[in-house]
C-alpha cells in the first residue's frame, strides 16, 4: 500500500466552503494523518513537527494518537514552517495514493480556522503587514535598522517583550529607498548583441527585494540585459506569503487578485514573469491557482512566471548566454526549500555550472528560518537546530563562496554557522550575484 507510481498532485483549497472550518472534521482528519505519520515515521529528520508527534504519541498512555490532546495537536502545528519538504520529498501517500495525506496543507488548514476565529498572534498578525511595514521601514531607514539590529541592549529586549521577536535573531535591516524607486537609475538597457536581444522580462520584486536588500535584483537586471533582454521591476503587492503561513486566506486571494490583474497584461504583451524570491514564484506558480481556481488570470501567469535560476538556465539552452569570464571558486549552495517546492529541480547548481571554473555543491537541507516563523522567541533555538545540519554541510568544503536562493536563510544561516562554532561569511546571497560577479558587472 505504501508510494505511488505517479506523480503528486495537490488538491484545491476549498477554503470558501464552510465544511472547511468544521473543527471536528479537522481534528478527525488531524488524527487519521497524523496516525498514518506515526505508523510511518520517514519524515523524522525533516523540521521538529514530527520528533513532537512522534514523542507526544510515545509517551501517551496507549501510545495511540487517540490520546493526543488538543495542545498536543496544536504544537505540533505550531511546529510547521510550510517548507513543502514532507510533500516534496518524504511522504509515499501524497495524492493520488489513497491516503490522500497532505501534510502542511493539513496544517495550513488548522492555522485557517484559527484564523477565522481570531486566534492568530498579535505579532504574526503584524509582521504579516509587509507592505505597511516596509514603506514605513523606508522612510525611516536609520532609526529602524538601529532598533532592530542584533546586540542593541536597548530596543531589542523591548522588541522580544512586545511582539516575541527573539533578541538574538537577524531581523533584515531596511533600505533607505525601494527598489523600484531605486529601478530607474541602475536597470541597463537590452545589450543589442546579447543573444536573447528581443527577449523581455518583468522582474517581481518581493517584500524582502523591494525594501530590505536589492542585491538580487540589482545583479538580475544586469545580468538579463546584458544578455540582451529587456526588463522592468515592478512591484504591485506583497505575494501574500506571510499571511498565508497565518491562514488568512482570504487575504491571500485578494492579493492574488490584484498582483495577477497587474501582471497580466504585461504576459499578454509578450513579458515573463521573474519572481526574485523563490516563496514568491512558488505562490504565483503553485499556490495561488489552489486558492483560486476560478481565477484565469491566475493560470495564466501561473504559466508564464519562473524562478530566478529556472529562468537564467533555460535562456542558456534557448538562446544561449553571453560569453562567461572563468571564475575559479568553489561555491556551498543551499538549496531553499521553496525552491525544491516548485519542483524545478536544482536549477541554481545548474546556472552556477555554465560559469567556467566554479565549482557548486549542493546542500539539500532546511536553514531552519521559515519565514517570519524563526523569528519568534519560542522558535528560534528550535529554528538554529533545524538549520545545523544545513550549515555544517555547507561549512563542510570551506568553500570560497555560500549563496541561497532564499534571503531570509542566507542571515539565518550565518547565525547558525556561527553557532556551530565556524567564521560565517560575510555575506551568503542569491546565486544571481555570483553569475553578475563572473560576468564583472
């Protein structure tokens, strides 16, 4: 009974059905999944969702998960970053094997009801904001970046009381302009003998991208147009996937609504979508089409969006790249769970492997962060030791260069390497910005 010989599939959220928010269907199903996860156990080594089950199921009276507790059910939720990898990689009975077992949308689900019934945290509620969050962290730039940096002894032990940010954890610092304020001035123009001359791409700037670090977007657009594209950065709206890790789905949808009205006229003059940040194009690609179906828009761009990587390597095979300066350079590359959810498989080993001279080496490890998740003082040490196995491996080599594809894991994996007791790097970026150093722009 156990795998399936075809590929999973992954059903529709039927979050606007009322049978949805049933709390004793869901902890029913809660039970049946978790039972098949405590029979099965693969997924042991993956984030702490499973050692919990798994003890909690251990130490009960009958060892059942029929005497799991309401609270005991609810940690192991809590445990959840979203990070798809369960799905992804571990779990034999995802749809359409007969068990039908879902995982993190099973706690998505959770975190929705939840939600509609105004449970979720004051603090996972606000840092969920991240449009207002990040226009008032531009505007105030300096005095933002002051309060939030790690070690200050006055504001962050205030932080860590008020909204539960713990004090030791990286909280991205902000820049003083957005990026697509900041386009106008660095985007190049299409490199006329570039070989994919005629090509155009609009690059989608996430929150993080748009106003805590534009790196990635920077070396993207000169990369891309040296090669002979045009492009534009826009930025219409958050993707949606803070709030979608709280279950505001609702929210979700409208945001969907109304990036996808954005984007898809642009399609539809002949523009490909460039999300810079994976949990981005792993929303526009995979997600929002579960949300929405009923939405057009939404397969439409679904379609014509691709990762940073995805795209840069299938422009090689296509069109072929402008010619790459040899860059001898050993590289540790983490491989972002959001990344591995798009099922696209490693393309950044792929784009780093068209630079003569370099030599990638995957890491296919949690960093432990989980979006806003590690943020938060009862998760962070939980966050630090999901992430030692990913550090320690990329630490393993010593090698020249460390990047990730999501930014949120390249600040927390240098705490955690740190952790670990080696020297971090001073930075671990996107892997776009290794091909822009190759290319010396």
């Amino acid at each position: 009974m156990e795998g399936s010989l075809e590929a999973p599939t992954r059903h529709v959220i039927p979050w606007q059905d009322e049978a949805f928010y049933d709390e004793a269907a869901l902890e029913a199903e809660l039970r049946r999944v978790f039972d098949i996860c405590h029979g099965c156990r693969r997924c042991f080594n993956l984030c702490d969702s499973f050692p919990i089950l798994f003890d909690a199921v251990d130490e009960s009276p009958n060892e059942e998960v029929e005497d799991l507790s309401t609270a005991q059910i609810a940690s192991v939720v809590d445990a959840c970053t979203l990070c798809d990898m369960c799905f992804m990689t571990k779990c034999p009975y995802v749809p359409p094997h007969s068990f039908d077992l879902d995982f993190p949308h099973l706690m998505l689900r959770h975190r929705a009801v939840q939600n509609r019934k105004g449970e979720t945290s004051f603090a996972d509620r606000e840092l969920a904001k991240m449009e207002r969050n990040g226009h008032l962290g531009t505007m105030v730039a300096g005095a933002a970046n002051w309060a939030t940096k790690e070690g200050n002894s006055l504001t962050r032990p205030v932080m860590e009381a008020v909204l539960g940010i713990d004090a030791r954890a990286h909280v991205p610092p902000f820049m003083d302009s957005s990026l697509t304020r900041q386009a106008p001035a660095f985007v190049p123009q299409p490199n006329p003998d570039g070989p994919a001359f005629g090509k155009k791409v609009a690059i989608y700037a996430g929150c993080h991208d748009e106003f805590n670090d534009g790196t990635p977007g920077l070396a993207l657009a000169k990369v891309l147009a040296h090669n002979g594209v045009k492009v534009r950065i826009e930025h219409p709206d958050c993707c949606g996937m803070p709030k979608f890790e709280n279950g505001d789905l609702p929210a979700v949808a409208s945001a969907a609504q109304r990036i996808s009205a954005h984007f898809v006229p642009l399609v539809e003059q002949g523009w490909d979508v460039v999300p810079l940040t994976t949990s981005c194009a792993l929303m526009l690609k995979f997600e929002w089409p579960l949300i929405d179906p009923s939405n057009e828009n939404l397969g439409v761009l679904s379609k014509h969006t691709f990762d940073v990587s995805e795209y840069i390597v299938a422009l090689s095979k296509e069109t072929g790249l402008a010619p790459i300066e040899e860059m001898p350079a050993s590289i540790g590359v983490h491989f972002a769970c959001h990344a591995r959810a798009q099922n696209m498989g490693p393309k950044a080993m792929e784009m780093l492997k068209l630079i003569p001279g370099a030599a990638p080496q995957l890491t296919e490890r949690c960093s432990g962060h989980g979006g806003k998740w590690g943020l938060f003082k009862q998760n962070f040490d939980r966050a630090v030791k999901v992430g030692k196995p990913a550090a320690k491996n990329l630490m393993k080599s010593n090698p020249d260069l460390i990047v990730s594809e999501c930014p949120l894991a390249g600040p927390h994996l240098r705490q955690v390497i740190a952790a670990n007791g080696s020297e971090p790097p001073e930075r671990i970026g996107h892997p776009i910005e290794v091909l822009a150093k190759a290319y010396g722009l």
